[in-house]
C-alpha cells in the first residue's frame, strides 16, 4: 500500500541572475557612427577627444555630455576622430582648433574666411565611408565593467589602421 508516490517536485536551479553582477551596467555613451553601416565605428572611451579639444571624459553624461572644462563653449561631446598624433583635419588642411567649438565649426582662420564654413574632413573611415558618412551617436549601452571602462578600449582608441588614409594632396 503505497500512500501515493509523491515524489518530490524536481527543483530547478534557477538561472543565474548575472554571472557577473557589476559587470553589467547600462550607461549613456558616445561614439563614432557610419550613417550607411549603421553601426558604431569608433566607440568613444575616456581618452577619446572631442573636438573642443578635451576628452571625453570632461564631458558630462548627466548635462547632455557637456563639457566640464572652464570657459569651454563646447556644449555637447563632437567625436574627433585621432589616431596616436594623427588627427582629422579639416579639407580647408586647419586642425580642429582652429575652428569654431561651437557648430557649424567654421574656421577661424582669416585665409578661411567665408571659404571654410564648418569642419569637414575628407578623411575616409575603416569601414570605407567617408568622414561625412558619420556623426557622433549617443546611445544606452552595457558598460562591462569600470575596469574596462578606464581600459584602454583596443576598438576605441584608433581606427585599425594606423595608417591614415591621406587625403591627396
Ligand atoms: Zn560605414
Ligand atoms: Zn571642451
Ligand atoms: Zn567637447
Ligand atoms: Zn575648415
Ligand atoms: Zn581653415
Ligand atoms: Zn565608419
């Protein structure tokens, strides 16, 4: 007489929550976008510069990556592309300095004037869009972990090639 086999319910192990709790963490970031990839390029980190000439690290998630430098007019964080001291320039051959901060980046110097009116580089990304092909994109994304967020990113810090593609002169 069995008083009914009962057995147990077989109690699953339930699914890890996270198997790495603070690795994960959703947080605005910048980046280098290709309108026609429809991807990120460059992903911005911390050392990454704006072109107001400060990195993105002075630049203020919580204010709409404002930045934080004094006397800065930079008011929101414009991805320059740079690569060691390589750098975009403009096509008008001026580096990003000597433009406007503010858009539509127009060059400030006099041999520019009315010719130069906003920075534009004829440099061609990896992906083998133009510069023009780009902007900078703001978007939720897992921040991995702080370490690596203060890593050198190896897909952040440069376009693959070291190399930059010259624009013919
Ligand atoms: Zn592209
Ligand atoms: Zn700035
Ligand atoms: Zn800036
Ligand atoms: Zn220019
Ligand atoms: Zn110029
Ligand atoms: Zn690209």
């Amino acid at each position: 007489m069995e008083s009914g086999s009962s057995e147990p319910t077989p109690v699953l192990p339930e699914p890890p929550l996270d198997a790495h709790p603070h690795t994960h963490r959703r947080q605005m970031c910048a980046s280098f976008y290709c309108n026609q990839c429809q991807r990120d390029c460059i992903p911005a980190n911390s050392q990454s510069w704006c072109f107001c000439n400060h990195r993105y690290s002075a630049h203020d998630p919580q204010n709409g990556f404002r930045c934080t430098a004094p006397r800065c007019p930079c008011k929101q964080f414009y991805f320059h592309v740079t690569s060691g001291s390589w750098q975009v320039r403009c096509q008008c051959k001026h580096k990003n300095i000597e433009h406007d901060v503010a858009p539509p980046h127009k060059c400030k110097k006099p041999a520019c004037a009315g010719k130069c009116q906003g920075f534009q580089s004829p440099w061609c990304c990896n992906c083998d869009h133009p510069w023009t092909d780009h902007q900078t994109m703001f978007a939720e994304r897992d921040v991995v972990s702080l370490a690596e967020r203060f890593d050198i990113n190896p897909e952040g810090v440069a376009p693959r090639s070291t190399e930059p593609t010259v624009p013919r002169q």
